[in-house]
C-alpha cells in the first residue's frame, strides 16, 4: 500500500474542508488519542515518582501532601539537592 506524506499544514487545510460532523469525528478521534497518551504518561510518571522516593527512602503513600509537593519541589529545583 502506498504512503502518501502530508506536511502538518496540509493536514490542517484538509481538515478545515471537512464538513462540520466529519470535524466533530475527527476532533474526537484526536481527543481520544491524547487522553490514551495522557494515561500512559501519568502511569510512567507514577511508578517513576515512586522509584524515586524508594531510592531515597521514603514512601510516596505514606507522605503527607506537604512531603510530597516538598519531595516534587526538590526534584524540579536545580539549584539545590533533594532532601535524602
């Protein structure tokens, strides 16, 4: 089967011809896509986060909401180490 190869905007333009049912479908379709990837993500980023504080020590289910944004807040901020 041959592929045929569009660039981003030409994939736009084609959408735009679509008549506003087939738009509906199509957004949806997309919509659908991105909340899949999303999940995916959030599975990653949760057995990562506890990897991490296993690494350190700690348990992710038993801290306090507080120990948790200060253990994120660590992570994200270069300028200083986490707390180990």
């Amino acid at each position: 089967m041959a592929m045929l190869e569009l660039s981003d905007q030409q994939i736009l333009e084609l959408v735009k011809q679509l008549a506003p049912a087939q738009k509906r479908v199509a957004l949806l379709t997309l919509a659908e896509d991105a909340a899949q990837g999303r999940e995916e993500r959030m599975a990653y980023a949760d057995s990562r986060i506890r990897q991490l504080c296993q690494q350190r020590g700690l348990d992710w289910d038993a801290m306090s909401d507080v120990e948790r944004e200060a253990f994120i807040d660590d992570l994200v901020h270069e300028d200083r180490e986490c707390r180990q």
